[in-house]
C-alpha cells in the first residue's frame, strides 16, 4: 500500500494570517471558554446533580434511593446516545455545507451561541426527580451543539497555524481548555459547593447551589468563545454560488466517502483507528467522577478537587506534548501516549489504594490530552486543502459511531466483576484495540515531524 504524499508539509497560499497573534490566541481561548462545559457541566458537577439529587428525590430508603439514581443513569445516558446519534447525522452534512457554502464562521456562531444558551436554561431543572428528564435532555441537547461547535473550530486551526507550529498551536489550545477548567472548577467550588453553600450564600434549598451554576458557566462560554466567534479567519466557499440542500449534502458525503475508498484509503483508516482510541481517551474523563465517588467514596468537594488537579496536569502535559509533536511528528506522540495510558490504567487495576488511584490517575491526565491535539493536528495533515471542515464532521461522526466502546467496555467489565474499579480494564481494551488498529497506518510524511522552509 502506498503512504500518502507529503501534505503534512504543504502551506495554503492564503494559510497565513494577517494579525498571526489574534487568531491564535482566539482559537486557544475558545477551547479555555468551551471547557467549561465538558468539566463542570458534563462530568464533574451538574450531570451527578441530575443522575443523582434529582433523579433520587423523593426516594425513601437506601435500596429505593440506589434503584432511583441507577434510572437517572440509565435517563441521563439514553439522552447522550441520542444526541450522538444526532452529532453523527449532522457533523458530516455541517462540514460539508461550511466548506462548499464557505459558511464555516455562521454556523461555528450559532453552534456555540446555542451551546451557551441551552446551558443559561439548565436551572430550570429543579430538585424534584419529574425534572429528571429535562434535565438529560438539555445536557444531551447542550452536547450536540458543543460538539458540532467542536467541528467547526476544529477546521480554524490549519487556517491560524503552519505545518511548523500546529503541534504548537493545537497543543497550546487544549492546555488553555484544562487550565480553563481548573479556574471555573476552582471558582465553582469557592463561589457555589464549599463549604454547604459557596461564598455566595446560595443554599441548597431547592438545589439552587447546584441549579445556579449553570448561569455562571454559560457566561464563561460566552466570554471564552467571543473573541473566535468575531475573528475567526474567513474561510471561502470551495463551490460558491452553487444551490445546496441537505440530500445533496448527504449525496456530496457518501461521494466523498466512496472517492476516498480509492483515493484516500489511509485518511480513513485512520479516522477509524483514531475513532477507537479517542473513545476511550474520552471514557477516561468522562468516568472519572464515577470512579472516584463509587470506587474510592470521593465527596462532591473531593471529586472537584481531584479534577482541578486532573486539569492542570492534563494541561501541562499538552502544553509540553505539542512541542514535542512539532519536534517528532504526531505520530510518535500518539503511540507513546496510548501505551503511557495503558500501563497507568493496568496499575490502578491492579492497586485499589486511593493514593495509588490519586498519583496513577493523574499520570494517565499528562498523557491523555497531547493524544487528542496530535490527533487533530494530524487530520489538518492528511485532509487536501479546503476539505479540512469536511473532514472534521467526519472525524466527529466516526467518533460518535462508535462513541458507546468506551463507557460499554466500562459497564460490560463492572458488571463481570461486580466492582467498579475494574471499569478501568475495559477502557483499558478500548484504548489497545485502537492502538493495534492505529500502529500499522503506513502515514508518510503526514506523521512525522514537518519540514522546516
């Protein structure tokens, strides 16, 4: 099998920006405004208030509170298996119309503009476990658009970086989205949960101290993102003029997916392979919280603790993986970090003490974040210019299509072993299997370090 040509190297024509500094720093700080999300509303703080004050309220009794929060589970991840289902139908059919309509910056507004706006509608759900679902709805609902967002973003980074500095720029990105994290977690903490009610003086009655945190994070988004969303650079339509509808999108996709079959066979192999292992770098975080609070008894401040500190090393490690992805290459960058998680992931396996989960959880954090930028500096590698969004809703699709590996490997090994700690060997798999798939991917010169000049 042929390796692809030298695209890792290529520069478009109109790739530099005018104000180079602008750009950049708007595209880092996005990701420092959108991670709000990820962190305080769909892992470490709202969603456990929804799949467990809301959905046991009312409940009477130790196995009646259990069976109730087990249902606000099962509620809770149902909505987010729909939503998938709806990032995979429209990341690709987005993409495509950004890039033929040059519609790119729109709907990267839109998108995160209803991300804040959905989060700002959140403390509707109010303590009483009737408000179960609406509360797995708009988490769901706030997913889909923040992914889609994702896409759109994603596709900005060639457009503010060259081949020499994109390990750079990717990885100095994501270490702005965790140290964002780590400020809004802290600032959570302190302003709303510790200690019983923040320095706000919000109590819990009504579970308003958890209820009022989503005003407060839809204002960081909305801070974060503004910059990008009034400066991202102007991407132009590769078909302008031309009518579009979304059966002729959906018509367009499966052209370009037959077409790359014979012309970019390596592309999708990757988009595979990389679909695998960025599912169970996802189960990494997204399971923390669980495992922390069910394996460890972690309290709500514990687990935000444990997250800020997750962050901050998760941040440092991209910060510095970025560099080295611009010395080595991605490639290089994704193997190491996948075996680093590996090994930590089997020694919390195989040691049940907090300390060892404290110090092996946060080593995996250095290793899981430069494996997410060098992934996405190398589909800016293997993408032809002008398809980079294109791609990118194709990268989320193939993420989404097997975005239940992760979290059914974690379940499926629970229930096997009826612990919680042995969750850890089914992300554990997931992260092998995409590894394996990844490792043989003959990727030229797209995966090594690129050429200066």
């Amino acid at each position: 099998m042929a390796t692809i040509p030298d695209q890792g190297d290529r520069v478009a024509p109109d790739s530099a920006p005018r104000h180079p500094r602008r750009p950049v720093v708007s595209f880092a700080l996005w990701d420092g405004g959108m991670s709000a999300f990820s962190s305080v509303i769909l892992t470490f703080v709202f969603a456990t208030y929804v799949a467990s004050a809301v959905a046991s309220e009312g409940a009477v009794g130790e196995e009646a509170i259990k069976a109730a929060q087990d249902h606000g589970s099962q509620v809770l991840t149902t909505w987010q298996a729909v939503g998938a289902v709806a990032i995979a139908l429209l990341a690709p059919l987005l993409g495509n119309l950004a890039d033929r309509g040059g519609a790119r910056n729109a709907l990267l507004r839109i998108t995160t503009i209803a991300t804040v706006v959905v989060v700002a509608l959140m403390p509707v759900v109010a303590l009483d476990s009737d408000y179960l679902a609406l509360g797995a709805i708009l988490i769901a609902l706030a997913v889909v658009f923040s992914e889609l967002a994702g896409v759109f973003v994603n596709s900005v980074l060639p457009e503010v970086s060259t081949p020499q500095n994109r390990g750079k720029v990717s990885g100095t990105a994501w270490a702005v989205g965790y140290w964002g994290s780590i400020v809004c977690l802290g600032m959570v903490l302190v302003l709303f949960v510790m200690p019983g009610t923040g320095l706000l003086g919000i109590t819990g009655e009504g579970g308003w101290n958890y209820r009022a945190i989503p005003v407060f994070v839809a204002l960081w988004i909305l801070v974060g993102t503004l910059p990008l969303m009034l400066w991202a650079p102007k991407h132009p339509a590769s078909a302008p003029g031309e009518r579009w509808n979304p059966w002729q999108g959906y018509a367009s996709i499966i052209k370009r997916v037959i077409r790359a079959f014979r012309e970019e066979p390596i592309m999708l192999q990757y988009l595979v392979a990389s679909a695998i292992y960025r599912d169970g770098l996802g189960a990494v975080f997204s399971i923390a919280g669980v495992l922390a609070a069910n394996a460890y008894g972690f309290s709500t401040v514990e687990i935000i603790l444990f997250g800020i500190a997750a962050n901050l090393v998760a941040g440092i490690g991209v910060f510095l993986g970025g560099r080295v992805d611009d010395r080595v290459g991605p490639r290089p960058v994704i193997i190491v970090g996948c075996l680093g998680i590996i090994v930590l992931g089997l020694v919390v396996l195989a040691f049940g003490s907090a300390l060892v989960f404290w110090v092996a959880g946060l080593s995996i954090c250095l290793f899981v974040g430069p494996v997410q930028s060098a992934s996405r500096n190398l589909l800016t590698r293997l993408s032809q210019p002008g398809r980079e969004t294109e791609n990118f809703g194709l990268y989320a699709t193939t993420g989404r299509a097997l975005g239940f590996l992760g979290t059914a490997a974690f379940a499926a090994t629970v229930a096997l072993f009826q612990d919680t700690r042995t969750g850890i060997l089914g992300i554990v798999i997931v992260i092998t299997v995409g590894l394996v798939a990844f490792v043989p991917i003959r990727l030229g010169a797209a995966g090594k370090a690129p050429v200066a000049g």
